[in-house]
C-alpha cells in the first residue's frame, strides 16, 4: 500500500500542466541529440544547466532526466539509418540495425528499437519504485566508515572501468579529487586552493567545468573526424514487424530489459556497458550466432532495450546512496545542489514529492517518446542533413550566452552576500 500511494502522489506531482510540459521538452530534446551525432546527454545537460536556475527543482531534474533515457531512443535512428551511433550506448546497434536497413527492413529496425525501449523503460521504472525504498532505508543506516568505503568503491569502480592506460585513469582521479577541494573547508569554515580569487571561495562551477570538460572537448574530437555519411532513406517504408520478426524480437527483449536493470545500478555501467552485454548475451544464447552482423533482428531489440533500461536504473544509486555513477549522473548532482537539494537517502524522506515526481515521470516519458519518435522519423531524417560546420558554431554560440549569464549571475549573488 505505501507504494501504491508514493505512486498516487509522484503521478499527481508529475501529471501537473508545467511538469508534463517539460517532459515533453526534455524527451524531445534528448531524442535531437541522440539523432544527431557528436553531441550526446552529457554535453546537451551541461549546456542546459544554467537554464534550471529559474525553474522549479522537480521541473528540472524531470526535463534533463527525459532528455537522458530520450537520447536513448534517438541514437537508434542514426545507427540504424546511417550506421553512425548518436550516442555511445547506441554503437552495438549499428552491427545489426543497418545491415536491417541495407536489406530493406529499416522500418521493422526502427519500429523494435521503440518498442523494446518503451517496454523496457515502463519495467525499469517499476524496478526503480520498488528497489529504492528498501536501498534507500539501508542507506540511512550508513555512517562516516560506510560512506568513506562507497567512496573508495567508487573511485576504484572508475578507475578499473576506464579506457586506456591504467596511470592515466588513477592520474584523472588524483586530479578529480584535487579540484573537489578547491573551495571552503565545511568545518573550519577557510578557503583552500582559492587563491585570493573570490569566485573561487564557492568552489569551481559545474557548469562551466561540465561545459569545458564534456561540451567542448566533444566538438573539438568530433572536427577532427571527416567521415562520410550515407542515408538510408530511400528505404524506409511501413514501420512495423511481421508475425516472424516480432517472435524473434520479444525474447530479446525480455533479456535485455532484466540485464540493463541489473547493470544500470553498477558504477560506471549504465546505458553502454547494458547494451554491449546484452548483444553479448544475444549472440551467446543464439541457435546460429553467424547471423548476427548480417542483420539478425535480436542484435537491435536487445542492446536497445538494455540501454534504455540501464538508463533509468542508473538513477537508483544516485537518488538512495548519493553517489553517481556516470557523467550524467554527476552532472544530474551538479543539478540538485544548484537547488540545494543533497542527492542521498534523505532525498526520499525530506522531499517525496521530487523523489516520485521524477520516478513516475521516466514512465510519462517513455510513453511520450514511443508515441512521438516513430511518426518523426522523416523529421529526423531531415536533420541528419544539418552539416556540421552550422550546427557547431551554434551550439558553441549557446553556450557562451549561457555562460556569460551564470557568471554573471553568481557576481550578482557574491556583491549582494557583501553588501548584506
């Protein structure tokens, strides 16, 4: 019953006007950048953090959530049409997605990447529901030892986990630490590392390190690549699957959605690591394995449906332990301390209502992206076809208007805090 009624209550939080309105937004614009190559969730929330300074703190986090699980169902559509991920956990899709559409069944590709990924979004919501309760109450038992220890599991959960030279992935995470200290000491109330700078006395800005970091640097990689892109448009008929398709998909679909819950609670799993394993899993489970990079219809439903479940159960560790586990996730957190809001176990038992807004607001959300993404898919199509060298100075133009009114924003905030 008590979950019954956290339900009744999120879905009155998120079934308002304004909340639904940037649901909307936030699938919307999650599913352009997933389209869209190059851009991502990360640099698309970073970019649009100065933008939640005016609204409400469930509005928000609703509206970069929707645009998080949304680039999850737009990075299918320029995998499988142009074998080109829009997004990294949408890669595997591409072995099997466009070899689809090479052979004509672009429509049926399409069609199981949205299906499989609202299915699996409305389980994955309900795992959330019912796993954060308990996780969240174990948490409120932790103290200094168990929290330090969680810390210490995550930085050697990154540092296992990342690409690369393992001197580099710790030498990132000496770093990482070096500039969380930049700021003022909670108990002894001095500044560290500011160096006379008064800016610095709050510590660094997410916004703009999240900008810097994770916005910019993308373009910069995606300018030095000149690949060519080839369409496949000419091919996109009825966007459904036969009696066949649909008995082949479904299974997959099962498995993906149960491991992508799994894996979205690991630190540093998520969308990619779901979508690997369950193509993995596909292949391994398969009577003939052969087909798959041929265009075997599991190699999409699968990946599809793990990532977007791995998606929405990545928000568990954050909203019950405080801790994220990717960069989204980190930059999710960045969001709630601009509202003053500590992510944590508190979170459920201080404010409910943002707590199961946003859970029962992924559910409204996949069932707006499901509705929304098959009849635009042309539209999609369309914009394939901006070339880069209008889209990039654009964004880059956004992002210097944004952050020039942070900036200023914070001097307003600092002279005030003086003059008081």
């Amino acid at each position: 019953m008590d979950l019954l009624n956290h339900l009744a209550l999120g879905f009155g939080v998120a079934m308002t006007p304004v909340n639904l309105v940037y649901a909307l937004v936030g699938v919307i614009v999650g599913t352009l950048i997933g389209v869209l190559p190059g851009i991502g969730p990360v640099a698309t929330i970073a970019m649009l953090l100065p933008t939640t300074y005016a609204l409400q703190p469930v509005s928000a986090l609703i509206m970069l959530a929707g645009i998080y699980y949304g680039a999850q169902y737009g990075g299918s559509t320029t995998s499988i049409l142009l074998n080109m991920p829009g997004e990294t956990s949408s890669a595997v899709t591409c072995l099997d997605g466009h070899q689809m559409a090479l052979r004509g069944q672009a429509g049926a590709a399409l069609a199981i990447a949205a299906l499989g990924s609202f299915f699996a979004g409305c389980i994955s919501t309900i795992f959330v529901a019912t796993v954060a309760v308990p996780l969240s109450e174990l948490a409120l038992k932790f103290g200094p030892a168990e929290y330090c220890s969680l810390m210490i599991l995550g930085l050697i959960g990154a540092v296992v986990l990342a690409h690369g030279s393992l001197l580099k992935a710790i030498a990132m995470v000496v770093l990482g630490l070096l500039l969380g200290i930049v700021g003022t000491d909670v108990n002894s109330g001095t500044a560290r590392f500011a160096f006379g700078v008064p800016e610095l006395i709050d510590g660094l800005g997410i916004v703009s390190v999240a900008m810097g970091l994770f916005g910019f640097a993308e373009i910069i990689i995606n300018l030095e690549t000149d690949e060519k892109r080839e369409l496949v448009t000419s091919k996109v008929s009825t966007l459904w699957l036969t009696k066949e398709q649909f008995q082949q998909a479904w299974p997959a679909v099962l498995r993906g959605t149960g491991l992508g819950s799994i894996l979205g609670l690991l630190p540093g799993g998520g969308a990619m690591l779901a979508s690997f394993g369950s193509y993995a899993l596909e292949k391994k489970v398969a009577k003939d394995p052969s087909r798959f990079g041929k265009g075997a219809i599991q190699g999409v439903a699968g990946p599809e449906s793990a990532n977007n479940a791995g998606a929405q159960t990545s928000f568990i560790p954050l909203l019950t332990l405080g801790i994220p586990e990717n960069a989204v996730m980190a930059l999710m957190v960045g969001a709630m301390t601009i509202h003053n809001i500590q992510p944590g176990p508190q979170v459920m038992t201080s404010n409910p209502a943002l707590f199961w807004g946003l859970v029962t607001s992924m559910w409204i959300g996949n069932l707006m992206l499901v509705v929304l993404n098959l009849p635009l898919i042309g539209m999609w199509i369309k914009l394939l076809q901006v070339p880069y060298r209008v889209l990039y100075p654009a964004i880059l133009l956004f992002w210097c208007c944004s952050s020039s009114s942070n900036a200023s924003r914070r001097h307003c905030c600092s002279v005030s805090s003086s003059g008081r």
